[in-house]
C-alpha cells in the first residue's frame, strides 16, 4: 500500500502554550512517526499557540472579534486527508482548547464540495487522549461523534490514549509513564494504520460515493428512495 | 450502484416486548425500506423478544445461565456487512436492553478473523433514536464508539433520530409525530446509503485493509513501523 | 453526629450472579462498612440474581411480563435515606444491569409524597464504580445525573472508584489491586460521610423543604414567583 | 424561609460577546428573578466578555499568560453560597467557554476552607442549558457532576433548559419560543428553589458538616473509620 500521496493534519488541544511541555504531544508524536514512515505529510498544530475565537461562524472577525487565526487552521484541515485531535482530560472531559476546536470546525458544516455532500466528506478521522487518571474512552466518544457528524469516516478503532491507576500520578511520558504499555502501543498503531487505510480507499474512489448524501440534492427535492416520497 | 449482495442486521432495542408498539421500529423501517430498495438482504431483531444473558461470554449457558439466546443472534451479525442499532432514549440514555446488545457484541472482541484482525473488522456500523424529548446525539456517541471500537467503520453522518421539544410530549410516530420532519428524514436517508456505501467499499477489498491492524501479528512482535522498537 | 436511625440501601450492579465473585461488591463493602460502623442500618441487593422485567412502569407483570421482581426492591429504595448504586464497567460505561435499575427507578419518577415533591425527594444518592483501565467518571457523571433527576440530593463528592493503567489488568480486589490506592480510599470515605451528612440534614428537617417544588401545586396554577406569571 | 441573606453567581457560557443576544441568558434572567424576588443577592457573568487563560492554575499570569481575568470571577463565586453555570449546546455538548470555566475552578481544587475541606464545600450547585435541538441532558450530566467533584452540594432537579424538536429552529425566546413551555418553566422554578433551600441548610448549619470530609486530615493518617485502617 502506497500512502505517499496523503496529507494529515495533527492538531494537538493541550493547554500548554510552547514551549511547555505537553504530554499529549507525546503521543502525537507516536501516531505522526508511523504516518511519516509511510510518506504521509504531516502537519501538526498546537492550538492553544493561535487566538482562535469563540463562535460559530468561518471567520470571527467578520462578528466582531479583532483576531481570529482559525481561517488559516481551517485550511489547512481542508487540505488534509486525514485529521487527528489530541487532547489532555481534564475533569474527566476532553480541554475546552479541543471544544473550541471542534466548534469551529463545526463553523464550515453548512459548506458542500463539488458533489453536493458536506465539505468534510471524503476525509478520515481519529483521535488521541491522554491524562493521568481516567476518561480516554469519555473522551473519545464525544469526540469521534462530532468528526462523524461532521462527515469524517472513522475507521475501527479510530482512539488511542494513555491514563495510569485511579488517583494523582505521572502524566504520559513522566519519567517514561506510558511508554512502554503494550496496549497503548498497539492502539496508536493500529488507528494510525486503520486511518491510512480509510484515506486511501476514499482517495482512490475520489471522495466519499456521492448518492444519498448530497445536502443540496436533497433541498431541492431528491428523495434518495425514502419510503414516503411525500415526507421523503 | 449495486448494493444486491450486502446483508443488514437492524437490532431494535425498544424495552417493549412484541406485539407492543415500538416507536423506534417504525425509524428503523424507514430506514430498512431504503435498504431494500437498493436489494439489500435484511433482518430485523427486537432484543427484547430474546432472552439475552447477562455476562461478557460468548455463550453464558456455559457460565451458569439456564438460557441464552445471544449466540444465534450474533451468528446473524456476524453474517451481515452492516450492524444498525436502534434505541429509545429513556431518562436521556440508551436503554437497558441496548446496553445488554453491546456488552454481549464485546464478548467477541476477542476472536480475529483469517487475517488476524478482531472479528468485527470488514463491516458498516450506525444507529437510530428516537425519545419524546432529549438525548439523540448522547445515545449516538455511546454507540457509535463502541461499535468503532469493535471493528466497525462508522461512515460519516452515520446516526439519525427523532425527538420533540423539551417536555413530556409524543413519541415518533404518534398521531404521525416526526414523519414530515426534514432533519429526520434527511438525516436516515443520509445514513443508510452512506452505511451501504461503506459495506461496499469493504466488501470489494476483501474486507478492511489487513496491514497495521492484526491482533496475532502484534502479539507476537510485530511493531507496524512502530517508532520505538523496543517499546513497540 | 448520630447517623443511627439512617438506612442505606446498596445497589451492586455487577453482571456476575451469586455467588460468582463481584468485584465492585468488595468496594461497596468498604463503604457500607463505614455507614455500619456509625450504626446505619444497610441492605445490600444484588440485582442480578432478581427478575427485573424490562420497561418503565412500577410493575410490569401489569403489562404482560410474567415475573418482575422489581416492586420488592422499589420498596426497600423508598424505605431508605441512602441510595449507592455500584456499577463495573464494560466498555467505558456502566452495566445494563445499571440501565435497567435506573429506568426502574424512574419508573416510579410520577409519584408524589405528602408534601406533592416527587417520591425520591428527602434522601441522598451516590455510586461507586470499579473497572480494570478507564470510564469511573463517565458512569458516575450519568448515574448521578439520574438520581438527581429524581429527587435525590447529590452531596460533594458523591462518587468513588477504582481502575488500573490503561489495557488489560486486575480488577479491583485481584491480589489487592487496588485496596491501598489512597486516592480511592479517601474518595469512598468522604462520598460515604458526605451521604450520612446529607441524609441526617433531610430527615433532621422532616423532609427536602417544600417550596417551590411540588409538582401537584404546579399543576393547579401555583406559578412559586416565576418571573412570568401568565407563562409561568 | 427567608433566603435574603443569600448570594448567588450565575455565570453564562455562551460564545456571544456582550452586547449580543444571548438566547442562555433569557432562561438565566427567569431563574435569577425567583432568586432576586426571595432577596438573594445575583450576580451574572458573561464569561466571554472577560479573558479567562487557557490553563489549571489559580492565576495564569503566573505561568506566561499576559492577561487573566479569572482571579477577579473566582473571587466572586467563592464569595457565593450558589452557582449556577448556564450553557448554549453545540453539537451536542457544552460550550468551549463553560469547559474553560470549569477548568478553572478546577483549578482550585487544592485548596482548603478552615475545616479542612475543599474550598467549593458548603456550597449549592446547579445548571441551565438551552439549544435548538438536542443535549441538555449530556451538558447537565457533566456540569452537575463537575460541581459535585468540586465540593458543591447538588439539589434535587438541578437542571433545567429548553431544546426545540429534532433539527434546525429557533432558539430560546426568538419569536418567543419556548417561553410557554410548561416543562421548561417548572423545571427552572423547582431548580431555583431547590438551589435555595440547600443553600439555606448549608448556610444554617455553618457549612457542609465537617467529619470524614477533610482532605488535611486524611493527609496526616486520619482515617475515618475506614474498614482497613493499614489501607485506610
């Protein structure tokens, strides 16, 4: 399998601005050295390092916000094949940094492609979590949910993470904590791979098939063999 | 197009037995009737009418249970390219008998197939909700993950459900509640061909792209380009 | 502080039937050891070795099912101060065991005590959840969600548990694991206390205040000072 | 009962900068009138409005922020016998705003009050949540039990919101929707109330009881009666 023609995109949700030390990247590093092996490309974007403002829209300076560096962000995922968002847990849930993230991704929703579909179609998606304690799985429901909803395919065992025993302790990386857990190992191995795959299959298909998923079709009255045409 | 040789399985997991009116059943035929449209081989299960032992084995008459009627059910998953669950949403979650499908699916998280991959790997997962008030995307990441994490690929868009405004109010189907809804609609449309589009795709390789992802292979030392060799 | 005329009921939602081994039981004992060390009379149900019909209503033999063990133990929960559920945890979530006592449970969320307060009203919840790698905040945060959403008051702190590293390992109990993790020993003490605390406030004062909380008041026009009258 | 001698914080998590509407802030106002009509003393907060630093310290200026507001707004709600968080959803969860918000009083979980306890006891906590279509429930599972974590004591009923039906719609109070909603209405009366009766208890009793609850003394080998006093 030649993955040499892919693009990935890396963007790591620690809330540590560099350079401080994010454990999370760690792990991102993991994923992303399996990637390069192949001949992906691939960009990695620490987003707390940006000012990326809240709202829901593709641009926040045009509601009123004086920077806004998501625009530039947002193409780079564009231009990717395959998208991966890291973060830390904290509390149980995924950083407010990758909520931020997420919601303007979600900004660019009512885009379509060429073929009519949502602008993320034809792309594959995963993720990466790490903390001391508890929540990888938490985590990476609510975030592989909205890649999906987005229109990301998510392969099999799309999340890898890293947490120690219940209670304070090392963070992943602290004096090697993590590095040698064979089962966070062979995650991270295997939904590198399983991303790689998907992207592939998508690229040679070029994109995602398009019938029964166009969202411009639809509004104009394609009914995609609903069962009652008149409530399609 | 030709989707004539896919196989679906649709579990409901409504809480009400047979012949009772399941409101989730009639999501799922709308669903299924697209499906069939296409020629896909369909079958449709209501957990509830079984009775499905509670453990995480395979086959629970062999840890002390009179009756169990799980293994004949998963022998029929595990003949289908695509795995649909439906629900109700019941105090704003999954219901108790949809938790019971998924424990008893992960009893076999720990079979490969021939090419040492879990025995999931190669198929097409989704779901559908329906609820009177609140919870579709919260059922939805809980089982969308778990079917990921089962070797299932989650195509984009790969959830659709139906619920009314906040409050006590009708459920799907009732006096027709739900059947004009275009989000609805659009939404189950959307992902039953994007779920037959996946099972295609997987079904003209061969199943899931066998590199990278093999249980045995990693158990006995295989890294996958892993970046620490002695870590793995 | 007298907790002496308190009763605690403990909820074990293992999957496991008598007398298998139950490792979530082993922490449930530390907490309940506590509350009878203080003299708080405690029952301990396993809910797996009882018939609890599916569905939401108080007893379903009235709707077609031939047993349901279900309204002997509605009754011992209505005639305690104290509700712990326990769960362990498949596949980051709680048990189906779990699901189906808490739709039970709410089952019986229609009724109302003297005061017109739902039944629940008056008495403190909480949960312990063990597991061998990830998930005790995922089902602490939709257990307490419902107890709450019951009636129940939550007190600080109210959920304990334990886990191991990420992967495979021992469960809570397996050669000790666990059993002098600091982190989850102090958090059963103080959610245990803190119940007792809460629950000795509530029947010190004959009951949850009743103001602005009777559903049977709101229903006959009581609008308690909402800012909008004729919307209340 | 009198509750005049109360204070309540409510902060609003919505990602529209002041002077922009604010659909959360129109539930807030009706619940912080029931407060305001018992005498309580209200504060609201619209986070954004104010730069909270991404980060789990106290004061981030101390760790290479330039600007951190979040000192000034803790102080506030540790001033406070009440907090209520309320959020908008998208897709499906909370805001990035009240992530950031809950990450920061998270920040001062190591802290301790006279007794020993952690710094949020003594405290009620509760939650408003409001969309156009899904999630109230998922947000007030995760607010509720962050605040639960923290040290505040959680009424019953904490919760209250307004969701339209599946799909796009308006918002709270666009065109005045979802102000007549019965369930809406009484569900933000019975958490108000509630919110103030558990303060009031609180209040009287000088704070959350102090026994078998204070971190410090469980440091230095308190153990609370404990089963295993070698584990504690």
């Amino acid at each position: 399998m030649d993955f040499s023609d892919l693009r990935a995109v890396y963007i790591n949700c620690t809330l540590t601005a560099s350079p401080g030390l994010s454990h999370t990247q760690l792990l991102l590093d993991r994923s992303s050295a399996i990637m390069q092996h192949h001949g992906v490309e691939v960009a990695c974007i620490r987003a707390v390092d940006h000012v990326i403002a809240p709202g829901v829209y593709p641009d926040m300076t045009a509601h009123g916000w004086e920077r806004d560096d998501w625009p530039a962000i947002a193409a780079q995922v564009l231009d990717a094949d395959i998208l991966v968002l890291g973060t830390p847990i904290w509390l149980g849930d995924k950083s407010s940094v990758c909520s931020r993230v997420i919601e303007r991704l979600y900004a660019l929703s009512g885009e379509t492609n060429d073929a009519g579909q949502y602008i993320y179609y034809g792309r594959a998606g995963g993720c990466l979590v790490t903390g001391n304690e508890d929540g990888i799985k938490h985590c990476a429901m609510n975030i592989l949910y909205s890649l999906q909803h987005l229109g990301y395919t998510i392969p099999p065992q799309a999340d890898a993470g890293w947490i120690g025993e219940a209670g304070p302790g090392p963070s992943y990386g602290d004096d090697g904590a993590g590095f040698d857990n064979d089962f966070t190992n062979r995650n991270t191995a295997f939904m590198t791979h399983n991303l790689m795959h998907v992207a592939r299959m998508l690229k040679d298909l070029g994109g995602f098939p398009a019938y029964g998923n166009q969202r411009a079709a639809w509004d104009v009255g394609q009914g995609f063999d609903h069962p009652n045409p008149e409530h399609r």
